[in-house]
C-alpha cells in the first residue's frame, strides 16, 4: 500500500503540469454559462449542457438535464443497478449563503426525491422547497481495494435547491423529503453587517484515517465561544484517492457530520486531481458554484461585513496572471461596499511553512500592499499536515492542514529558513480545526486539537 504523505506535484503555483489548459476553462465555460441560464430559465441550459447552479424555490417544477454526450456513452455507463430504496448516494451539504438564500445539494443515482423541508433554529412553521435535477454522466472511478467502497461510472442527478426567502443572521434547520431514513442538516444565512458570528478552518480532510470525525467533534459542537460555526472555509485536498483506501462512497460518511453542520466553502487542492476526470465529475459537479459570482475555481463571498476570498493555488498566482489581477481588483472592490469591516484570503498550497514544502516569498511581498490596503489581516492555508502560526509585516499566516491526513513534520526547514523560523509564533503537530470569531473590530482564534486541546489562542485586528 503506498504511504499516506504525499509530496508535491509541482514546485510552485503554476498550474501547467497538473492541469490541462484546455480541458478546465471549458469545463468552466460549460459551467458558467449553466449559471447564467439557470437564472434566465430554471429548467435548464438550452443545449444540453452542464448547467451550474439552478434557481429553485418553492413552486419551481423539477427537471432533468442530460449532458451533451453520445449515446454509445450513456449507454456504457448505465444508471447503478443497486441504487437503494432512496437513492440518494452523497449528501446532502449545501453552498453559498447570502442574507437571504442558501443553495442545498444532493447527490443521486436515480431520480430521487428533490424536496426539502426548511425550518428555523428552534422552531417554527416548516416550509417545503422543490429543486431542479441535474442529470450527468460520471466518468471517474475508482474500485481497486477489496474492501473499499468504490466509486462507479455511471448516471447521477444532482439536485439544487436554492431556498430563498430566508432571514438574515439566522440559521435553520432542513430535512429531505424521503421515505426513509431522515437526510436532515443546518445552514445559516449571512449575518448583517457587523454581527459577530463563528467559522471554521481545516483543510486536509483524509477522513478514511478516522482522524476527521475527532477533530469535527470537537470543533462543530459548543465552540469556546460559546456557539456553532455558521460555515467551513475548506482548505483544500477534501478527498485523497491515493491514500488507496478512500474513496467518494468512504469520504461522504466520514465527512457527514461537518457537511451537515453548515455551509461549505472549499479551495481547491492538488488531490482533487488524482484520477482521470476526478475534478469534473466530482469536485466541480459537486461543489463548483460556491461563490457569489464567476469565475468558479476562484470566489468571493461575504458575511456580516467580512469578505472571503478563495483562491486557486493549481493556478498561476504571480502578479499579473489572470486571478492575481482577479484578486487585487476583488479585494479593492469589496473594501468599498458598505459594511466592509475585513477581508480573509484563504488557499490551500502555502506561502509560508517550515514544513519540507516551498515558501513562496514573492507572492507575500507582492500581495502586501494590497493586502494592507484593503483590509487583508488574516491568511488561512493548508497542505501541511499540522498547524502553523507566523506574524510578518502584520500579516497573520495560519497553516490549519490538520483536518485527518497523515501528520507532517513541521521542522524540517527551520535551519534554511531564517526569517520564516523568526515568524513562527506557534506549531504543533496535531490534527485540529481552527476556529474563528468574527468579533467587533477583530478576529479571535483558537486552534483546537481533535482530544479537545487547546493548541492556540490569539487574535488578529480589522485594522
């Protein structure tokens, strides 16, 4: 069995080796044009391609999008025969809270149920939502480990609901609409302006290690501010085909309890490229659309007045490229919206580690000024396996890569890299989640341990 800690696939941020040029912004393309006619006409994109997210609410009719492909392939990946009496394979997790509206998913291998029944935190009126469904064709699989649960090629429905009409700054309860085992999880809308609330950070999630569900038990629960995370920031590598033993069918139970505690919010790492057509069929089906608006691979998001932005680090980042210019402008736009206390960037490759992996000096010295300006004070970053903490040039860098992958050693360049070895304020060696409380005029951070420890305590101005 091959181990479970993985080098690098590239030196750098460059996404030329990892990535087909080609293949991803036609994906994206498909996907993004899926978006803007979903919102012109809820049944689906006029071709025939794959739509993003859908528009759904409470009167909205279901339907069924098949991809443009040939016959001869649907026909060699047939619907599972043995799809269970629901028929529900993934899910449900949901996406993309604003202060009035949530998107709720869930994967299917038949055409499932698309309701869902949404109530408010506490009590209240139930009020039934019906989704659109996304017919597609799976390619990527993956049954090579006696044992294992595999992941099989064939037809799947990805059912959006998009519940509108919801309050600001509350969090409710949802259920779908099966005769069978209940399917239930919670989201909250984004706070107004200036409320406090809570998110979690973690990223590395190899939950077939049993080490994920730990760190979520401890971290989803009563955090040590006294309430529930409203949303996960995902660092990157959600799922590792290459530590053999894990697939898709063996990651979603594993990660049941933190997809159904709140919103998801990943960046996308070097694992979710692994095997053919993973990418695609898996993480940007899935969970593609996470952002307010396109591009898909790199988004922006808000809530009470803190600005989110995920980034790609399997694409080019050096000033000038494409989603550098993205992001400078982004950040300069969201400074200005009314309500703006701060910004948080989030990747999953990082910048700064004494890890064995590379620094990137350069994108800190670049990004600087503008991180300054426009009110970036906190980075999130995962990829190592462990927690970091480094302060420089009033930055503060987190490395929370402890979300269930095998642990890294956190020393190995602390002799070769001075200035960064000056920085590290805190490290340790643990699976954790790292928990922050948007409070008044600052970030407050814990790095809590997956046996309940505290590893880390500090906090981090607006301004």
């Amino acid at each position: 069995m091959r181990g479970m800690i993985h080098e690098p696939r590239t030196s750098g941020y460059l996404s030329g080796v990892r990535r087909s040029r080609l293949l991803v912004p036609a994906v994206t393309a498909l996907v993004l044009v899926g978006l803007a006619a979903a919102r012109r006409a809820p049944t689906g994109s006029s071709d025939g391609s794959r739509p993003g997210a859908s528009s759904a609410g409470p009167t909205m009719a279901v339907t069924s999008t098949p991809m443009a492909v040939p016959s001869s392939a649907v026909s060699a990946t047939p619907e599972v025969a043995s799809c269970g009496a629901v028929g529900i394979v993934h899910g449900p997790w949901s996406l993309r809270p604003t202060e009035s509206s949530v998107l709720v998913r869930w994967d299917a291998c038949r055409e499932a149920s698309a309701d869902l029944k949404v109530t408010r935190e506490g009590g209240g009126a139930p009020r039934t939502y019906t989704g659109t469904r996304r017919r597609s064709v799976v390619r990527a699989s993956y049954d090579t480990e006696p044992g294992v649960a595999p992941d099989k090629a064939g037809v799947r429905y990805l059912t959006e609901v998009m519940v509108d009409g919801l309050a600001p700054s509350t969090c409710y309860e949802y259920e779908v609409v099966v005769a069978g085992p209940a399917l239930r999880g919670r989201f909250c809308t984004a706070r107004r302006p200036g409320d406090s609330f809570v998110f979690l950070a973690t990223g590395d999630t190899n939950a077939s290690t049993g080490k994920s569900d730990g760190v979520f038990a401890k971290v989803l629960g009563r955090t040590p501010f006294g309430a529930r995370p409203d949303l996960t920031l995902h660092l990157g590598d959600m799922q590792y085909y290459d530590q053999v033993v894990e697939s898709y069918a063996t990651w979603f139970p594993a990660m049941d309890r933190l997809l159904r505690a709140g919103a998801i919010a990943p960046a996308i790492g070097n694992h979710e490229f692994e095997r053919p057509h993973e990418f695609e069929d898996y993480y940007l089906r899935l969970f593609g659309g996470a952002g307010l608006e396109a591009p898909v691979e790199h988004y922006r998001f808000q809530s009470g007045g803190i600005w989110f932005f995920s980034l790609d680090t399997e694409l080019d980042l050096a000033p000038g490229s494409p989603q550098g210019k993205w992001l400078e402008a982004q950040l300069a736009d969201a400074a200005a919206q009314p309500g703006h206390r701060a910004s948080v960037v989030y990747f999953h490759k990082p910048w700064i580690t004494l890890s064995t992996y590379p620094n990137a000096p350069e994108l800190r010295r670049h990004y600087l000024e503008a991180f300054r300006k426009f009110g970036v004070r906190l980075v999130l970053q995962g990829h190592v396996h462990g927690y970091e903490r480094f302060e420089e040039a009033g930055i503060t860098y987190v490395v929370s890569g402890g979300g269930g992958a095998a642990l890294h050693d956190l020393d190995v360049t602390v002799g070769s890299r001075p200035a960064e070895a000056k920085a590290r304020k805190a490290h340790a060696k643990r699976h954790h989640g790292t928990v922050v409380r948007v409070a008044k005029d600052r970030f407050e951070v814990r790095a809590i341990a997956d046996d309940g420890a505290v590893l880390d305590t500090f906090s981090v101005p607006f301004r």
